[in-house]
C-alpha cells in the first residue's frame, strides 16, 4: 500500500501535479500551496469579471453586507467563505468560477493541512444567494483576498 502511494505521488510530480503531504510542515510544500492560491485568486478574479461584464447591471449588486464577504483572519475563514461561494454558483452556468472557487477551496485545505492547523469546519454564516448574487459576492472577496494575501500565512 505504501509503495502504490508514493508512485501515485510521483506520477503526478511528473504530469507537473503537485503531491502535498497530509500532515506536518514542509516549507516549500506550503510555498507552493501559497502561490497556487495566489494564482487561482487572480485567475477567479479575471473569469468573474468576464462573467460579470454579461450581467445585466440590475444583478450587480449583493444583498450580504460587505463585512461578511471581507471576514479574512486566517485559513479558515477563508475556507469557510470560499464553500459559501461554492455553494452559491453550484450548478449554475458560472460553471468555470465554480471550478475555480472549488479547486481553490480544496488548495487551502491542502495547505491548511501541510502548516498542522486545526481541522476546517464549515459554519452556515450566508444566507443562500442566486447565482448572480453570488458572482457579485465572489468579486468583492476575490479582491479583498487579493488585497489580504498575507492571511494565507495564519491558521
């Protein structure tokens, strides 16, 4: 079982997949996690604004104070936030931002794990949004990520 597992690691070191360990801190493990996050964040941020540019402006403005959308301490509210986003596009034809707000969820856990924090556990905070709303939504805490990058460092 253990041999199957590093080959599975090291095949997806070669496809240019990273392999993250599950537990205990490795610095370029969590370097790399960083920049992915990082880099998802700007992606998001680019297909959001493409997606948005279609809306009819009537849709672009968000029913949830800005105080909830910009709650950035640490690794987990983060992740928090980016389920509540992730269930807000889910199924919907924002299907790319969707895919981009899940992989980034999945990163942050992955480097949640790799720095030893505390389990992730999502609390229900939002109310359910339609989808357009939840566009809206993840443009304003997509920039305000962008903005607290730093926050990627904290539990």
């Amino acid at each position: 079982m253990h041999l199957s597992v590093v080959l599975l690691c090291l095949a997806l070191e070669v496809a240019g997949l990273v392999c993250l360990p599950l537990q205990g801190h490795n610095s370029r493990r969590v370097n790399e996690s960083r920049a992915k996050i990082e880099m998802l964040i700007k992606t998001t941020l680019f297909h959001i604004s493409q997606d948005l540019s279609q809306v009819p402006h009537k849709y672009c403005t968000s029913h949830t104070p800005l105080t909830q959308l910009c709650c950035i301490t640490g690794l987990a509210t983060i992740w928090c936030s980016l389920g509540d986003l992730e269930e807000g596009l889910k199924g919907s034809v924002y299907q790319q931002v969707y895919e981009d707000v899940s992989g980034m969820r999945t990163w942050v856990q992955t480097l949640s794990q790799a720095k030893d924090c505390p389990p992730l556990n999502k609390k229900d905070e939002w109310a359910s949004n339609t989808a357009k709303q939840s566009l809206v939504e993840g443009k304003k805490y997509m920039e305000a990520l962008n903005l607290n990058r730093d926050k990627l460092k904290i539990c």
